[in-house]
C-alpha cells in the first residue's frame, strides 16, 4: 500500500514546489516592476523639472535641480548644512523621545482607571484640537528662543498620537485575557509587561511610527517663527533672500532625514513584530 501511494505523495510536493517557485517568481517580478516604474516616474520628474518647468513657472521662484544639487554642495562644505540639520535633529529627535515615553507611560497608568481616562478625554481632545502651530508663539515667549520651545512643540505633536492609539490599543484587548492574568497571579507590572504592552503592540508601533514626521514638523514650525539656526531657520532666511535653490536644499534635506529615520524605525518594527509589519508593509 505505501508503494502505492508515494507516487502521488511525491507527484503533489513536486506541484506545491512548482507552485511556491512560480509564486516567488511572480513576486520578484512584481518588485521589479514597481521599482523600474518608481525609477522612471523619479528620472522624467528630474528632467522636467530641469528642462521644462520654465515653461509653466516663472524660473526665478523654481530652482533646477542642478541648481539645488550645486547649493547642496557649497552649504556642505561650508559646514552650515550639516550644523542646522544637526539643530533641527537634535529638536526632533529630543521631542519625538519625550512624547512617545510621556505617551506610552500616560496610557498605561490611565489603562487601569477607565473612569479617569473617562473623566480626562474631553480635555484631551479639547487640547488635542487646538493647532499646534498657535503655540507656538507662547512657548517662545515663556522659554525663549534656545532649545526648549522646539523640543517641546515636537514632544507635543507627537504625544497626543501616541497616547491615544497606545490607550486604543490597550483598551481594545478582551477583558477575559486581563481577567484570566489575573485569577493566575499576574501583578500590575506583569499584567503590563507581558499581557497588555504585547496585546496592544502593534497599535503602539503604528502611533511610533508615524509621528517623527510629526516632531520634524513641530520643531521646523518654531524655527519658521523665531530662531537662529535649525533648517527652518535656513529655509526661512533664503526665502527673504530670494534664495530658491537653498530653500529646496533645505526642503530636499528635511525629506530625506524624515525617510531615514522611518526606515529604521520600521526595520525595527519589523524584528520586533515581523507578523505585523508583513501585514503593514508587505
């Protein structure tokens, strides 16, 4: 009977091998696809942009790309590039930090009193309403013009995201998980460490990584207002100037540093929660 049925045995792991090779094949070939079609799409922007913007746009207010990446190179060696993208980092980076500690720390503690987060979420949406853009002016005013008004415009603007999808997460984990952790002899901590923070990480990693953009932002807009170096600083001093190619250097920079920094923070995400981030991302 067993030499009877290991052909067939056989005949199907060679179709199932044929079929995983053929759907890898597939996605291989999707990738390159996308990848040509974003390689293409960037190259005839670029040439456009270079050759043809004059045509719809004055060329005094669209520098050219040569133009910026000639501005991207003086500014560099110079020395002032890199010293307000190190400024403006240091502000973002402080205040992304700050906001998602405050904000995982604040929804945890509130995850065990459903009656305060009650009592507490009107005035958090309230507060969270309010532009963060306006401010602005007043951190200035009370904490001057150095580092703490734009570290903490950014921890602002990255908190309230935090918290509420940590406090979302949390609160949508069953309440027969919590309660079986706790007939076993789960203390808070271990309700937290290993039910609730593992439960809820996945909402927890969607509010970290979205909200360096976030505290980039919260830090640029100070340094639009009132500052002395930093990017926005930069960008806001070549527009006075009618420098068009610094201020896209400037633009073109802050892009990139929001893009590395997501990159790592979703390499990260996916170490920590491959299911999740395939799911995301794949």
């Amino acid at each position: 009977m067993s030499v009877a049925i290991r052909p067939a045995a056989t005949s199907s792991e060679a179709v199932l091998r044929r079929t995983a090779e053929a759907h890898r094949r597939g996605v291989r070939r999707e990738r390159l696809t996308v990848q040509a079609g974003i390689v293409t799409l960037g190259v005839g922007i670029l040439l456009f942009w270079e050759f043809g913007i004059g045509l719809l746009v004055n060329p005094r207010y669209v520098s050219a790309p040569s133009a910026i990446a000639i501005r991207l190179a003086e500014t560099l060696s110079e020395g002032t590039l890199l010293r307000h993208t190190q400024v403006t980092m240091l502000e973002a980076g402080a205040g992304y930090l700050i906001g998602v500690i405050v904000g995982l720390v604040g929804s945890f503690l509130l995850a065990f009193t459903r009656r305060g987060y009650e009592v507490l979420e009107p005035y958090l949406i309230w507060f969270y309403s309010i532009p963060k853009i306006a401010l602005a002016p007043l951190f200035i005013m009370w904490f001057g013009l150095g580092l703490a008004p734009k570290v903490l415009l950014a921890a602002l603007m990255v908190f309230f995201i935090v918290f509420m999808n940590t406090v979302a997460g949390v609160r949508a984990i069953s309440p027969g998980l919590l309660e079986v952790s706790r007939i076993f002899g789960a203390s808070k901590f271990a309700l937290v460490g290993k039910v609730m923070f593992p439960a809820a990480s996945p909402a927890i990693m969607a509010g970290i990584r979205v909200t360096f953009t976030r505290a980039m932002v919260g830090a640029i807009l100070a340094e639009f207002i009132a500052s002395t170096e930093g990017l926005g600083f930069m960008i806001v001093r070549a527009s006075r100037q009618f420098d068009i190619a610094t201020v896209f250097a400037g633009i073109l920079v802050i892009a990139v540093v929001v893009m590395t920094v997501n990159a790592v923070i979703r390499a990260i995400e996916s170490r920590l929660l491959p299911w999740h981030s395939a799911e995301v991302h794949g």
